[in-house]
C-alpha cells in the first residue's frame, strides 16, 4: 500500500514539476512560496552533494518558471551530520548561486542537538552572504538570547513554535509558555531585527502579532506571516486580502515521510484527516 496519498495535503508532490504547479497556483491566490526538497540526516558526501545540485538546480527551475519562491533547506542534509566543514562548502556553493539566480535562502532549524552548530554556521555564512535566513523556536528556553544574538547583526528570522520531541530541561511544554515566548521573540525582532518571519498556524498568535505591529505603527510590509503547505489555507487566503504578506511552505519529493510524521503530532485534526482518508480508501 502506497501511503503517499495521505501526505498529499502536506507534501506538494514527489517531484519538482508538481512542487511548480503547487506554486504557481498559490501565487495565483496572492501568495508567496518557499520550496523544501524534503531530506535531513545525510551521513554520504554522496548523496549530500547530490541534495546540493538539486537545490542549485531548483534555484534555477524557479527562475525559468518565473514563480515567487525562495528555498529552505536542512542542514544535515548537506552533510552537517558528516563535518561542519564540508557543511560549510555546501552551503557556499548554494548561497553563490541563490544570489547568482537573485533568491533567497532559508535554514530550517533541526532538533535541538544542532541548535548551536546550526546558529554558529549561520552566523559564518551570514557575514558574506545577506540572502540566507535562519529559523529559531519558541519552545527552547535559549531562543530569546539567540533572537537577540541575530536581530544585533541584522539577520532575517524566522520565529516558530517548534516541532521536534525536546526534553522539559532546555523545553517549554505548556502552550502557554511556547505563547508567551514565541510573542517576546517576535517583539525582539520587531524592534531590531530585519523583516522577520512569523511562522504560526495559530490564531491566537497571529492576533496578538496583529495587535502588537498595529499598535506599534508596524507596517505588513516589514515582516510576513508564514504558514505550511495545507494547513489552514483559509486563514492564509484571508490575511492576504487583509494585506499581509504570507509566504507558503512547500515541502516536495521522496523522503516525504519525517516531514508527514511531524506534522501529524502537531495537531489532532491532522491524524483525523488521515484517518477518514484511511477509511475511505478501505472501502474502494
């Protein structure tokens, strides 16, 4: 049994022409688009420096197709996991053609064991290259001074709640302090960082983020909502009429299933999606 079918409201599809038709059809509806070639844990130069040319190669295929989206890319899945160094050169040879192609990239943040090496190598990266952006999560206690650490040399952020299973000892678990410590480091970036990211689903958030830029005289143009691909589609269309800018994580291709794993822990309407569609399926 081929279980792809359930990820395909999360998943934009295996290959890099559905990853282009989903875009496209978003962009279509006022939406802007980031593309993920789903892969994370590489331990083979091989296949890392493979991820590498897909990534230069899709950086290229978004040109030609002449949609809005920049990148977003895990990085042990550019061989993090093999040496920092070799990490490194990856990251350049891809960093040199996003600005070669005028795009931008963005470095997904992994499990809390990559956390520093993930921020040291940004930081390295960051001062040759101003297009690259990194994410940081709002469930780690050490988020706040890592906010602080990247609004001082103007990095662009991206603030989310967090999805990997982290221990209580470096981890909120209640959502209220996840809440109440994604809002202080969105309150960081608004006031030194540059054009940041709010990357929630969360309603009660993204009112608050409302209030706050409001009552700030913050303008939507200096920061952007950013949402997953099929999670409250709605709510994404409707902020664009109310004139925000929000941008739409797509992830595409074969490793398709850590991603879908996640999002199902996420949230219970996810697993119930799966799970109706499961029952229709054993009744065709």
């Amino acid at each position: 049994m081929d279980l792809f079918f359930l990820a395909r409201r999360f998943v934009a599809g295996v290959d890099v022409e559905s990853a282009i038709r989903v875009v496209r059809g978003l962009n279509e509806k006022g939406l802007h688009a980031t593309l993920d070639l789903l892969g994370e844990n590489v331990r083979d130069r091989e296949q890392a420096e493979k991820a590498v040319e897909a990534y230069a190669a899709l950086l290229e295929q978004i040109a030609t197709a002449g949609i809005d989206s920049d990148i977003s890319v895990k990085l042990t899945q550019l061989g993090l996991d093999i040496g920092e160094q070799f990490c490194e050169e990856n990251m350049e040879r891809l960093l040199s053609r996003a600005a070669e192609c005028r795009n931008f990239v963005w470095i997904d943040m992994e499990g809390s064991a990559y956390t520093q090496r993930t921020l040291d190598l940004f930081f390295r990266l960051f001062r040759t290259h101003p297009h690259v952006g990194v994410a940081i999560q709002a469930y780690l206690y050490r988020s706040e001074e890592d906010a602080r650490h990247l609004a001082e040399v103007g990095a662009r952020v991206r603030v989310c709640k967090g999805a990997y299973k982290e221990p209580k000892t470096i981890a909120y678990r209640r959502m209220r302090d996840i809440r109440r410590n994604f809002l202080r480091l969105a309150e960081i970036l608004f006031e030194r960082g540059s054009d940041p990211a709010i990357a929630t689903h969360d309603e009660r958030l993204i009112e608050a983020i409302r209030h706050m830029t409001t009552e700030r005289g913050i303008t939507p143009d200096r920061f952007e909502f950013q949402m997953l691909y099929g999670i409250r589609p709605r709510l994404q269309e409707r902020l664009v009429h109310q004139g925000y800018r929000v941008r739409v994580y797509v992830p595409f291709g074969t490793h398709w299933f850590p991603y879908f794993s996640r999002r199902l822990r996420e949230r219970k309407e996810n697993i119930w999606f799966v799970v109706k569609n499961l029952f229709e399926w054993s009744r065709t």
